[in-house]
C-alpha cells in the first residue's frame, strides 16, 4: 500500500473513523433521506433521464408546468380546508365547477421567454385522461428544439420538427409519468395530493371580492416558510366571478426581499371540446424519419440467458453491429431506431473493437439493467477507447422475453 | 514505479468516482450508497478537523448530504465533484457557526509566500501521532494538511474549496507543514 493511501487510513483510524465505510447507523439514516427524497420526487420528478425518457421528461417541463398547477391546487386545498375565511366566495365553489371539466387549454408564459408551453387536455366521463396536446417551445430543449406531443389510444407520438423525427412509443412507465404530470392539471387530483402539505399551515392567504362582478376573485397566498427553496414563494389567482373557476395565475419568486413575477398560467376554452384535429399528426413530411416502436419487433430474444448474460449481449451486438456497419441491426436492438437515424448518429465513428463487456449492474431508474463496456473507436483522426456511460438494457415493454438498449450511447 | 501505482489507481479512483457521479445525476439509488460509502469517513474527517466546536457533526453531515443529493443533477464537471462537496461541507460548518453567532469565518493570519522550499514528508506510520499533533495546529493550517493528506487534493483544488489562491495555499502548507513538523519534533522532547 503506498504511503499517501496508508497515511489518510492512518488518521482516519486514530480518530476512530473506519476509513473502508459508513457506520450502520450512518447508513439507515442515510437510506431514510434517499426515501424521503424519493418519495418527495415521486409527484414531481425532475430526475434527468438519457435520450428518449429525456425527451419527454425534460426536468424543466415539470419544474414549470407542473409547479403551476401544484401552487394552484395547493391554494384550493388551503383554502378548502380553512373555513375560517370570511369571504362570500370560497374555493370550493371552484373545485365543484372544476368537477365537470371535461376540456381544457392552459398556456404557460414564463416571463424570460416568448414562446408560451401549451397544453390541450380532454378528460373522459370518469375524470380520466384521455387525451392530450403539449406543443414543446424550442426554449426548453437547444437540442430538439420545438416538440409537440400527443398521448391518444394509449400512445405517446412525438414530433420534433427540428430533427424531421416523428417517434411513437407504448412505454407504460413513460406513460405513467406524462399521465401522471396531466392530471396535476386537475384540481380534483391536486388537491388530495396536497392536502398533506396544507396542513402545515405554512402560507398566508388574502381574498379580494369585488363588487364589480366582472372583476375577477383575487387570491393571494404568501408562503410563510423561512429559506423557501420552493418555485414560487407567491401566488396570485384569479377566479371568475360568475362561474368560479379559475381563469389565470401568477406566479412570484422572492428574491433579495421583492417578489418577481417569473411565470403566469392561463385557462381558456373550459368544456369548450377540442377539435380532433389537434390530437393528430397529418401534415408530417413525407421525408420524416418515423420512429415506430409499436409497429415492430425489437431488441433480443432471451432464450436461456439470464438476465444479466441478454443485457451484455444486446450490448455486445450493438457494438459489434456498429463494427459492421450494420445500423439495421443496431437500430432494432436500440428501441427500434430507424437505421438511417443510426448511421447519421455513428456513421462518422469508425468503430473499431470492443475491449470489455462487464458485468452489468442493475438500475434503478430505467428498471433494468447497466452495462459497463469500453470500445475503441476512431473519430477525428484519433484512436479512443471510449465508455459509454449510460449503458441501459432493459425489457421491451409489451414484447414479453426481448431485451433493448433503452438509451445513452450517444448521438441518438 | 510506485508514482506510477499510485497515478494509476488514483485515475482508476477518479474514473470510478465520474462514473459515479453520473450515475446519481441519473437518479441512480445504488450510486447514491456508493458515494456515501466512498466520502462519509474522509468527510466526517475533514468536518471535525474545522474548528466545529458547538456545531453538531452528525446534524451537519447529513445537511451536506442532503444537499450533495438534491443538487448533484446541477453539477457540470464529475471531476470537480470533490471540491464541490468539501465546499458544501465548508459552507455547511460556517453556516453553523453564523447561526450561533459565534464568528464568522475562520481567523486567519497572513503568511509569507514561499517559492519551491522542501516541504517535510510524513511518514504513515506516524499517522496516529499527525492525528494528534494536527489538533494542535491553527484552524487555517489544519484544514488545508486535511484536504492534502486526506483527498490528496491539489493545490488548485484545495484552493478552490478554501476560497483563496492557489499561492496562499502553497505558503499555508509550507508553514502548516513545518509547524506540524516542530510540534511532532517538540513532543518526541
């Protein structure tokens, strides 16, 4: 053992520290957070995800549009609880009137942007999504650039208009959480989910009723909590007088003792029914890549493989597709990539052989499995050996026994 | 030869830790258990040897820990993760310390800058004693002969995590060093 590795064990003994780890103690407490952070994560994930779970989930498609609907539902859950308030109005006539919306068109304006995030929501008789328009603006993602995106029938449709790339998906655990994310656009939903949070009592509330009736009902609810790392630290809505529900919201930060506005919600078009035509795509280029994941077998059958022996072979044939140039193969194990989406991403690497396939791991996030690996590879003239770090295989959602990469090799 | 061992594993070290890293900004579980298990006992460690008295060393160390976990996803460079986390454990310390009035930062005195002087080695089977005597130096030295015997870090690193110059620390390990040296000389009598 050299020297300097014996010297930081040597000090870290002789303060009675195991130098090789946690303590037990240590470790629970440590588990504790990780769950509590979980589960606080769970209504409002924000988790960075590789490729195609980004394009959907980009954290700041949650952080925004979804915290809007959080602080709406967090006053009406505030408000519905606290009968104390002298005010004629009360905000449960807004969660009735909510209870029939069937339709609706929220847009999103943040105050740093010009382009607004648009929703179109239908919900079925039940109060049950059915289907769904979010147009992406270009601001949020350099990347993809403006996306627009369709859940109808159980599938998810993604159109990239900057990429000509129209992809289609049936990924339940995506699924779950865009689904999850759209009925925060209820108040129904939010308020169950928040009331927990109400009951900290950690906001101030103010109701302004004026007499003119088409002025709107203003409510403002200040958070009361000190250091609050929240989005907003301040909310102001407006509710329509004659049918209570809420027409806009807007949305305060503090910051150096003032509070800014950074974003306003607005509803438009309640039970007002959404033209069919916007859960669609009928004016795709012809020259677009499609990207049907639904219509395809794809990936590896398992055979007698164990799991973790299918996830190093998707891998292995992946990498050793991409050695022969055989982007067909290696987009079918990779979710079913178009080939000519392959070959534009890994045609200018000139893959050259693979070094190492180890033993996977497994990964939370994705519900499968990581596969180090290193391949050397030549670009720009220079010779790398290059590991890849988000190695993902996982199951095919609705194709029982095959195995696919599900993202991180780059370029895609 | 040895340099060279100890090169390679620490690159094999720092690879692992990127990786790492990586994997937590992926929201990955596992990689979570692993930085802790990695970074608990150096951390703990380094957070004793500020001058933390009154300041509850359990309490802080799951602060730091739970910010490494909330704001990980905002950390550009895995290479830098280190000075990132000692950073957040100094500020952590400091933070204690302004909540109990008790100072605001560490008391510092101004040290001439040295230019290429040999430095005293230590030798690891002094470890016990270097523990002992490092107690007795002045917050400002002891902290910077921390994140030197401890992470290794450079000085460009531990410059970054302490908030002052690259030469500052140089001088700061000059004399920390050689203080550490006498007292060890002072007590062998």
């Amino acid at each position: 053992m050299d020297n300097n590795k014996k010297l930081f064990e040597g000090l870290l003994k002789a303060d009675g520290i195991n130098p090789a780890g946690a303590t037990e103690y240590e470790r629970i407490a440590f588990g504790k957070m990780l769950d509590q952070q979980s589960k606080s994560k769970q209504s409002k994930p924000g988790i960075a995800r590789p490729d195609i779970w980004r394009i959907i989930m980009k954290s700041r498609i949650t952080k925004l549009a979804a915290a809007a609907v959080i602080a709406v539902a967090a006053i009406l859950s505030i408000t519905f609880l606290n009968k104390s308030i002298p005010a004629a109005y009360a905000l449960e006539q807004t969660i009735q009137a909510a209870h029939s919306v069937r339709y609706l068109h929220v847009r999103n304006s943040v105050e740093s942007q010009d382009e607004p995030m648009e929703f179109w929501v239908e919900f079925g008789p039940s109060g049950e999504l059915k289907n769904m328009r979010f147009n992406k603006p270009a601001w949020m993602d350099s990347e993809d650039g403006e996306t627009v995106i369709v859940w109808k029938d159980n599938k998810m449709q993604l159109w990239i208009k900057k990429k000509n790339f129209l992809v289609t998906l049936e990924d339940k655990e995506v699924a779950a959480q865009v689904l999850k994310q759209v009925e925060q656009l209820d108040p129904k939903f939010a308020v169950q989910c928040l009331q927990e949070k109400q009951q900290e009592g950690a906001i101030e509330l103010t109701m302004e009723e004026p007499v003119d009736k088409d002025e709107p009902i203003v409510v403002t609810a200040t958070s009361l909590k000190k250091d609050d790392d929240s989005p907003f630290q301040r909310i102001v809505l407006f509710v329509d007088q004659a049918t209570r529900l809420v027409n806009s919201v807007d949305l305060y930060k503090l910051e150096n003792g003032e509070y800014h506005k950074v974003m306003t919600s607005e509803y438009f078009d309640y039970n007002q029914p959404i033209d069919a035509a916007m859960f669609t795509f009928k004016d795709i280029p012809d020259s677009a890549t499609r990207w049907d994941q639904t219509a395809q077998e794809v990936g590896l059958s398992q055979g007698n493989f164990t799991n973790e022996e299918i996830a190093a072979e998707v891998v292995r044939q992946f990498l050793q597709a991409l050695i022969d140039h055989d982007y067909a193969k290696a987009g079918k194990l990779f979710s079913g990539v178009p080939a000519e989406r392959i070959e534009k991403a890994y045609g200018q690497i000139r893959f050259i052989k693979i070094i190492s396939i180890e033993k996977p791991v497994s990964h939370a996030l994705t519900g499968g499995l990581y596969v180090p690996c290193t391949v050397e590879i030549e670009e720009n003239g220079k010779i790398i050996q290059w590991h890849p770090e988000h190695s993902y295989v996982r199951q095919v959602h609705g194709q029982p026994g095959r195995w696919e990469i599900i993202g991180g090799f780059r370029g895609i | 030869m040895i340099r060279e061992r100890f090169q390679r594993t620490y690159m094999d070290f720092e690879k692992q830790l990127e990786e790492i890293v990586h994997r937590c900004q992926d929201g990955e579980r596992a990689a979570f258990e692993e930085l802790f298990e990695m970074y608990q006992p150096r951390l703990k460690y380094y957070v004793r040897r500020l001058d933390s008295e009154g300041v509850n060393i359990d309490d802080t160390l799951q602060d730091i820990w739970l910010t490494v976990v909330k704001k990980i996803h905002k950390l550009k460079d895995a290479q830098i993760f280190a000075v990132w986390l000692y950073r957040i454990a100094r500020n952590k310390v400091y933070d204690g310390f302004r909540r109990k009035d008790r100072f605001v930062r560490l008391p510092e005195e101004d040290e001439f800058p040295v230019s290429g002087g040999d430095e005293p080695v230590f030798d690891a089977n002094d470890a016990e004693k270097l523990h002992r005597v490092l107690n007795e130096l002045k917050p400002y030295h002891r902290e910077v002969l921390t994140l030197s015997f401890v992470e290794q870090m450079s000085y460009k690193s531990i410059a970054d995590v302490v908030g002052c110059s690259i030469g500052t620390v140089r001088s700061r390990i000059f004399y920390a060093k050689q203080s550490l040296r006498e007292e060890m000389e002072r007590q062998n009598g």
